[in-house]
C-alpha cells in the first residue's frame, strides 16, 4: 500500500488473527505507539509524544489518538516500553489519566524515568520491570525481551509471539559495537528468533537513508575533550535530558580539565537524578555543582549541561539566548549543541544559535565538529539486520513518509518480495492470520494537541485561525442598525492589530460598509444578523486584500438599536 492512500473500514477481527494498529509515529519521528490485538486483549508497545512545530503555534504536546482504544482500555493487558526517551513514553500519563491501572513494562531505567514523570502527575502506576533474555505472558501475546543499543541506556527489542505467528518490533536501535556502557544489540538472538520464523519485523526507519553504519559513540569523547581543552571560559552543552551516554561523556571530559558540571534545567536535573541513583551515569566525586555556586568559580572552571537542544522556547538554552536565564552568557563562552536536529526544528534551533553568537559566545554543532552521534540504525546496520532475521513481511516503523519508503527498499534489496513490505501511516490497519500479513483498512487517527490544561480540544482549524492572527492581523468591525429605518445608527467602529499602522486606513472603507449594510436591511428587514455580519465581512475582506494584500482575521459584529 502506498503512504498515504485511504482506506475502507476495517473488517471484524477474526479469532486468532492478531491485528496491529499504528497510532504515531508513521509519517512522523515521534509520539510512536502500536497497538496489537488478539483475541479480545490489547498489547501496547510504546506511548510517546510529539514536538509541536511553527505551524503549531501555542501547543504543547502532540499525543497519539487515542480513541480507537478508548472505550476498551480494561481490555489492555499492558503498555510495553522499549526506552525512555520522550517520543516513546511521553503520553504515558495521557493514557493513565483514562485508566490508572494498566500495567507498564519496561526495564529498570525506563520504568525509573516514567515513574518520576508519574509522580508529577499524581499517578501510581503498575509496573513489571524487565531485562533483556526475559518472556513474560500478556494475556495471549508471549513477550521475549532483547538487548539493543540505543542512545539511551537500557533499551530494549520485543518479540511477541501469538498464535497468528511471531512479530519482532526493534523499537529504536543501533549496532555500536563499542558502546560505553558495553552493552550492544544481541544479534545472536535477532538470528534465533530468525532461525525459528518471524512473521512480521517492525523495524526502526529514522536513519534509513543515511548510507553505511552509524558512527560509535566513543568517537565523541575526543572531540569534546579537544574542545573543553582549548576553551578559555565556560562550557555550555545542551542536550537531551535523556541522553544518558552524552551526558557521561561531557562529566569525563570536564573532571580530564579540571572543571565542575551543573546540570541546568528541571528534566535534566531529574533524569540524571534517577540515572545517577540506578548506576547509568558514573558522576566523578566532587564534580557536580549547584546552579548557585556556579558564579563563585572562575569561568575556566565551569561547564553547563543544560536541555534546549531543539530550539524550544522554554528550555535553558532558549533562555540565554534571550537573555532572560538566571545564567547571563558572556562573549567567549563556547555553547556545544551535543544533538541531532530533529525534522522540523531546525528554524527554531538556528534562531537560538544567532541569539547565542549575539552575545559573543562561540557556537560548535553537528555540522561542524563530531559533537554527536546518532542513535538510530543506518542502511548499513538495518541490511545487517535483514539478512539476519530474514523476515516474511516487514513494516516500517518510526519516521517520516521518506524514511519509510527508504527502509523497504532495504528490506527488498535483500529479498523481502515487495508486496511483503507493509508502507503503512498512522490508521493503518495490519491482520496477521498464519504468518500472513495484511493492509486491510483504516480507522480515524488524527493529531491530539496539548495546550495549557486542555487535552484534545484544539482542532486544526483552531491552529490554522492562530496562524492567521500570528501571520495576517486581526479586525474586528461593530454596527448598529435600526432594521425599521433601514439606516445605520453608530459604527461602522473598525479595531486591527497587526494590519496596519494607523487605523486611519480604513476610513475609505467604511462608507462602503455602511452603504451596503443599510442596502442589504432595506432590500429585507428579515436579514438575520448572522448574514449581515456576512455582509460586512465580503465588503471589508475584498478592500483589505485588493488594498493592503492582507488575508486577516475578520471579526464583525451587527447589533439592533
């Protein structure tokens, strides 16, 4: 099936077919989650948010659709959690806050991140911690855990095995063969579990059409020593608060030149926290430092490990940029943006790196030093992967449209038939029925939108009206007409922001109005207000795009005398 083309309805699932529903992360990299179904139980595996863009103006979060599952939730068995990062367990209290008890698996870092960020929320939840080389019963999905590499600690693959036959999701995974914390993909298992048959492989895309092998995370250490050696003041890092491995690597390189790291930000302090506690992230005695003491060191001594790497607006580094963070950037400071730009962040990410060289500091990304590797499998690692588990049908997972379609040209090229590699997008709707699978329909699976306190009451529409104030203006108009006279007792009264700079613009226009609203209430006293209203916005929205070529918002209002 090509991404992108539209589907019938679903037919009624059939006993001993195991269906797999997307709802995120197909055709974006981000709040990735799957549901699978099988004999009246449902098995989660990943429940994740997504980053608004600037087309998204006001959000928060971006959750997975949850309304597919949403009046059957005592029917799921448990949420399986491949890693901690927040594109995997992000909407997690989303889902709680429908139902407190469903219980969560993952392995002890993961399970630790969750619980930390369910605690804000006030909830308890129910939680069966895993490692690799573990099966666990889920209702009627037999679950064998894996080790893979990942750019966080502690991640893992899933095999599920059913009735309908075995599918083996990687969740995100790369093959760095000298990880630091000497953990790496257990390829031997991705062979047994090949030897044995997998039905149906879930495989990770992000990096799909990157050529050959992801560079080993070890090669950053030198770099970020080389650059901590030659700087004359402090040291800022951003990164994601998560990134367990790039965070040891900063504290190393910072205790090799003798300076003290403080961790900056509130999920950055957290996640370290519990990292630190669980023995993720050996933190060299002594070097850690309180934000408060950090202007009692000299600016040689000091290095900054914040969250911003994004761009987002409120993050740490965003904050210095603007200068409105209790930590005030100095000309010569060196900021290292140790991240990947993540699709549809880069405008944000660039403002935050021109704010920054304002002040005088020296900025250093992934385009102009190895100050970060990717955690994601490339074409190199995945053609590994292919020949190894020698799938019968393989889905794409986790990504754009583009990385998609990249990633079952992998799986053709090493003899997967075309019409066994499932383009699926968010909806989609895959049966697996003895070894067999199939695109069989699609169900309603939009975009949910955090914003503020509300949770899926901004619609597109409302997004697409923000744009429209933010990019074109405002313009409210007010009347009253005497329907008896026909004429117009007070207004037109014309109030902009952001059209132009002087109201005195539209003096020209509101003869105009007048003239056609005291036309259309002679023409016929039963005009109700609403086409009134109408009235004034066709001659209003004419003049202002034919004048000022301005589209706005336009907000009339028609009152009786």
């Amino acid at each position: 099936m090509a991404p992108g083309s539209r589907l019938s309805t679903p037919p009624a699932l059939r006993a001993g077919t195991c269906r797999i529903v997307p709802l995120g992360g197909l055709g974006e990299v981000g709040r990735n989650m799957t549901v699978f179904e099988l004999n009246g139980k449902i098995l989660i595996v990943d429940c994740g948010v997504l980053f608004p863009e600037e087309h998204q103006p006001g959000v928060d979060l971006i959750l997975p659709d949850f309304s597919y599952i949403e009046d059957r939730l005592d029917d799921v068995v448990g949420v399986v959690l491949t890693h901690g990062h927040e594109d995997h367990i992000g909407a997690v209290p989303y889902l709680l806050r429908l139902k407190a008890d469903i219980p969560l698996i993952g392995s002890t870092l993961t399970l630790a991140l969750i619980e930390a960020k369910l605690e804000e929320h006030r909830i308890r939840p129910l939680t069966l911690t895993v490692t690799e080389g573990d099966t666990e019963h889920l209702g009627p999905f037999e679950c064998e855990f894996v080790a893979v590499n990942h750019s966080i600690p502690d991640a893992l693959a899933v095999a599920i095995k059913t009735p309908a036959g075995t599918i083996l999701h990687t969740g995100d995974f790369k093959m760095d063969q000298l990880p630091l914390d000497g953990r790496i993909t257990d390829l031997r298992a991705f062979a047994r579990l090949g030897e044995d048959g997998v039905d149906l492989f879930l495989t990770d895309s992000t990096n799909a059409e990157v050529p050959g092998f992801t560079t080993t995370e070890k090669e950053i250490g030198s770099v970020l020593e080389g650059l901590m050696a030659r700087a004359g003041q402090r040291v800022i890092v951003a990164s994601f608060a998560s990134h367990v491995h790039r965070i040891q690597q900063v504290l190393d390189a910072a205790h090799q030149h003798g300076r003290k790291v403080c961790f900056v930000g509130r999920s950055m302090v957290r996640n370290m926290g519990i990292a630190a506690k669980l023995g993720y992230l050996k933190v060299p005695e002594g070097i850690l430092v309180d934000l408060k003491q950090v202007d009692q060191l000299p600016d040689d001594q000091v290095v900054l490990m914040c969250t911003g790497s994004q761009g987002e607006p409120m993050a740490a580094l965003s904050r210095m940029a603007n200068g409105d963070h209790r930590i005030q950037l100095n000309a010569g400071d060196l900021v290292i943006l140790a991240s990947s730009l993540i699709p549809g962040n880069e405008t944000s990410v660039f403002r935050v790196v021109n704010g920054l060289m304002k002040l005088g500091a020296e900025v250093v990304h992934k385009g102009m030093a190895k100050v970060h590797v990717s955690g994601h499998a490339s074409q190199g690692e995945l053609l590994y992967c292919y020949n190894i588990v020698q799938p019968t049908h393989v889905m794409p997972v986790h990504g754009e449209t583009r990385h998609l379609i990249a990633n079952g040209k992998i799986a053709e090229s090493t003899g997967v038939p075309s019409e066994n590699v499932l383009l699926t997008e968010d909806g989609s709707v895959v049966d697996l029925t003895d070894g067999v699978a199939r695109v069989t329909g699609q169900v309603e699976c939009g975009f949910v939108y955090v914003d503020g306190s509300s949770i899926g009451e901004i619609t597109d529409a409302d997004l697409k009206d923000r744009q429209v104030l933010g990019e074109e203006g405002f313009i409210s108009i007010i009347s009253v007409v005497n329907r008896q006279t026909g004429t117009l007792v007070s207004g037109p009264d014309i109030h902009a922001r952001g059209v132009a700079e002087d109201d005195a613009v539209f003096d020209e226009v509101k003869l105009k109005i007048a003239r056609a609203l005291e036309e259309a209430v002679q023409s016929n006293a039963d005009h109700t207000t609403h086409q009134l209203q109408q009235v004034v916005r066709r001659v209003i929205g004419t003049w202002v795009n034919r004048k000022l070529r301005r589209r706005p918002m336009i907000v009339p209002v028609v009152l009786e005398a």
